[in-house]
C-alpha cells in the first residue's frame, strides 16, 4: 500500500485524470496491451491509472477514490475488480458519460473525489494512530511485567 504522501500526490495530480485518454496514456508500458481483459482502453473505462512502483510494477489506483489495485491476470474484468472492492466509487455509479455532465454535475462529483480522499487519508491515519498506540502498550506492558 502506498503512503498518505503518495496518495496526497495522486489526489492533486489526477483531476485531469477524468478525461479517459489521459489514462489511457498512463498504460504506455502496462504488459496487457491487446486480446485480453485488462487492455489499457478497458482499465481506462473502469476509472483505473497505471502507477507503477520499484517493487510493484503492475499498480493502478481509481483516479477518483484512489483504490489501489495488483496482481492482474488477463482474464481479469477491470470493472469487476473495482466495483467488488470498492462500490461507493461515484466514478463507476456515473450514469452519464464524463463529456456530457453539466457543470454543475462535475462541481458534485468533484465534491465526492475530495471526500473520498479525505475519508483515504483518514482511515490509513487512524491505522497509524492504533498501530503506535499498540507498541506503546507493549512497551508500557514489558516495563511493568520483565520476564
Ligand atoms: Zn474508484
């Protein structure tokens, strides 16, 4: 999973991430590129941007509630692996095309993407809150019970 850094970042950067051809050209070096299920064209229909790292090569992540997905296998339906794992995305429950929203329209989805992002950063934060907590007690713990 990628740090709240990484994900600040990918929040900035990825609101011209709603135009598909702008992910699609995230794929450029995606190993899926034809006959298959996961073809960049489909992985940018799904909402979906190639984000590799070092150690995780094949790495995408919803341009709009930042789900991180891996380990693709070309029978894999891009759509499918993001609406199971993550089915309040309000990019997927769209019921328009993206050119076709009004102004206002696209003023509320963008609303929900910096919900979304913040709803993100706050649970990794909580996360990290209970995890320093947990070795604090541990530590406390093993000061007033040495073996
Ligand atoms: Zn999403």
């Amino acid at each position: 999973m990628s740090s709240i850094e990484v994900i600040k970042n990918r929040f900035e950067s990825y609101d011209t991430m709603y135009n598909h051809d702008s992910r699609v050209h995230t794929f450029a070096n995606w190993p899926f590129q034809e006959g298959c299920n996961c073809t960049p064209d489909k992985m940018a229909d799904a909402g979906l941007v190639h984000c590799p790292a070092d150690n995780e090569p094949d790495v995408v992540c919803c341009f709009f509630c930042l789900l991180e997905l891996e380990g693709w296998v070309p029978d894999d339906d891009p759509w499918h692996e993001h609406i199971k794992r993550s089915p309040t995305c309000a990019f997927l429950l769209l019921k328009k095309e993206f050119t076709e929203l009004t102004v206002s329209e696209l003023f509320h989805l963008e609303k929900e993407r910096v919900k979304a992002f913040i709803k993100k950063v706050s649970s990794m934060k909580m996360a990290e809150f209970r995890d320093g907590l947990d070795k604090a007690q541990k530590s406390i713990q093993s000061k007033l019970h040495p073996d």
